[in-house]
C-alpha cells in the first residue's frame, strides 16, 4: 500500500505556510506563500490557500490520490467542529465555511483551528511541552495568543472561545487594546504594545533606532533583535514593560490553573531566543502563590515556526486516532528547568 501523506497550513495575515508530512511525520516537503493583498475578499484568500496545496502536490510529486487529510491553523475564533471561521482579525473571513470548498476541492477531511490553540498544541505534542499534561501557552506575535492543555486534552472552551488571556484586563485604565477594551495584556506586551510604547516615547522626543521601524504600525522581529543586540535604550525598556505585564498574566494563570509548564513562543520570542522567558521568569514569584508555584517550569517553545504546521499535525491525528509515538523536536529548546 502507498504511503498516505498529510499536508498542514499555517494561514496568517500576511503569508500562509504548507508543510508535506509522510507518514512517520517527517516533513518532505516546504511552501510559503503571501496572502492575499489588503481589501481581498474571502474568496481570495480561499484561492491562495487552495493554490498552496496545489504547489505542495505538484512540487513534492504527490498525487492527490496519496493525499489522506489537510489541517490548518489560522486566527481569529474557529468553530474547530464544523470547520467554520468566525471571525478573523485580519483576514476577510466572517462566518465562512473553508471546510466544505476543501474538502470537495481535494477529497480529504479538513481540519481547522485556532492558530495559537494549534501551536500550543504543536508544541504539546512535539515540541517544549512533550511529555506533561497541564499546559499554559502564550504566543507573543503582533497580538497576544493563548492556549490550554488540561488534563491533556486542549482545552477550547464553550464554542472554541477559550484562551484568549491575551485580553485579560490587567490596568482598566492602561493603554486602549484592538479589542476596543483598556489594559489588555495584548495592548502592554505584544509587538503592538511594544511598538506603541516605542513610538509615545519618540513623540516625546527620545531618540531610538526603532523610530523609522514603528513610525507606521509594528515592527520586523529582526529589527527587535537588533535593537536589543545594540542596548537601544527605549526598545529595552519596551520589552522589560512586556515581560512585567507577562509576569503578572502568566502568575494569574499559574494560579488558576496549577500547570506543570508555562511556554513562550510566538515571533518576538522566536528573534530574542530565551530572554522572554528570563524576564519573566526573574518577576513570576511575585504574583504567584508559592506553593503553586513551586511545581511549575517556565520554557521556552522549541519549533519556532513550526509549531503551528505541527499542531495541525496533531490535529489529524487525534481526528483518525492515528497518533504516532511522540517524537522530539528538530530545534531543541535552550530552557533549562526553572
């Protein structure tokens, strides 16, 4: 019998990602591709994503035929069950069903959920949480993403709605938030709120390397790395008001929820490698109740970007009861135990 492969997406504002896995989850095959341009419709950006699994087939030399599932990751607030999109922030989709068009497109099942619920998934099942049971996952991007895994199942809530602990109110009176509230942890210690800060502390006529990279929205992670790399004042005091705001919402949930691991990725996290965690880390103490949190470890995610395509790995997995033994992670973590 042929090999069956899966194909997993990794749909994001600006680019959408596609990864071929065989059938002992190696990856074989790689695709990026950008999303559709600003003020594209729905259907648009339906056709970049479909166009990506025609490139995965064709360059990979994988007849449809040996395809056996597709799965993707994407934000926003995804009714996981019947694969329809709610909303999005920023793509064009409310209330769109993508599972149907798929699945009759290719003759597969489609899955699809939240992007950070995935990746936390990912890393749940391969990566920085393998191995434990009660997780808490932030992912640090141009928003704030959370994710949960209790009793070793990801937890998505009523309507898939959980986890969005990035818009936990930590000062009503702080900085407005995307979401239309004040004091979002999103708004202190996200590239938005890191960029924010940057930008007020310009306008005051403070001088920083970052200025030119903020003037019209939020910055390049590489420009972030950079910056700190050449002790820009403003920028490190941008991410030390970040990894103070992380501290108290990542104590608040090691309260709530008593999970053995805490992990941090996302893309600011991928370009400053394991100085989140440490900021964090050197506060946490402070807003938690010690004998809870002497149980719990602080990592560092370890598939970078990968952890999404690997979530939605997961995902067809647990679908078709298909799990392969869990297999370590191509990029190590650098976290030690905390």
């Amino acid at each position: 019998m042929a090999d069956k492969y899966n194909i997993c997406l990794d749909i994001g504002g600006t680019k959408v990602l596609g990864a071929v896995f065989d059938s002992k989850d190696n990856i074989v095959y790689r695709y990026k591709k950008k999303s559709a341009e600003n003020g594209a419709s729905s259907q648009n950006v339906e056709e970049v994503i479909v166009s990506v699994v025609d490139e995965l087939l064709k360059s990979s030399g994988i007849k449809k035929s040996q395809l056996n599932a597709i799965s993707a990751g994407a934000p926003g607030v995804i009714d996981q069950g019947s694969g329809i999109i709610l909303f999005t922030p920023n793509l064009p989709f409310r209330n769109y069903d993508i599972k149907t068009p798929m699945e009759k497109k290719f003759g597969v099942p489609f899955y699809i959920g939240n992007d950070v619920n995935v990746g936390v998934l990912g890393e749940y099942k391969y990566g920085a949480a393998k191995g434990y049971q009660h997780v808490v996952g932030f992912f640090v991007g141009t928003g704030m993403g959370g994710g949960l895994i209790l009793n070793g199942s990801l937890y998505t809530g009523n309507q898939f709605k959980a986890a969005e602990y990035g818009h936990m109110i930590l000062d009503p009176e702080g900085p407005l938030c995307g979401c239309g509230q004040r004091g979002c942890l999103e708004a202190f210690s996200s590239k938005k709120g890191i960029s924010d800060y940057i930008r007020q502390q310009v306008s005051r006529g403070r001088e920083s390397e970052m200025a030119e990279q903020v003037q019209n929205g939020v910055f390049r992670s590489k420009y972030l790395k950079k910056a700190l790399a050449n002790k820009d004042k403003v920028t490190m005091e941008a991410i030390d008001r970040a990894c103070h705001y992380l501290a108290i919402g990542a104590g608040n949930l090691i309260n709530t929820f008593s999970p053995e691991v805490v992990v941090f990725g996302g893309g600011v996290v991928e370009a400053t490698g394991d100085l989140i965690r440490d900021k964090v880390l050197a506060e946490i103490d402070k807003y938690c109740m010690p004998s809870i949190r002497t149980s719990v470890e602080l990592k560092t995610a370890a598939l970078g970007d990968d952890s999404n395509i690997y979530g939605s790995l997961a995902m067809i997995h647990e679908a078709e009861g298909t799990e392969k033994p869990k297999k370590k992670a191509k990029k190590a973590s650098k976290a030690k135990k905390a």
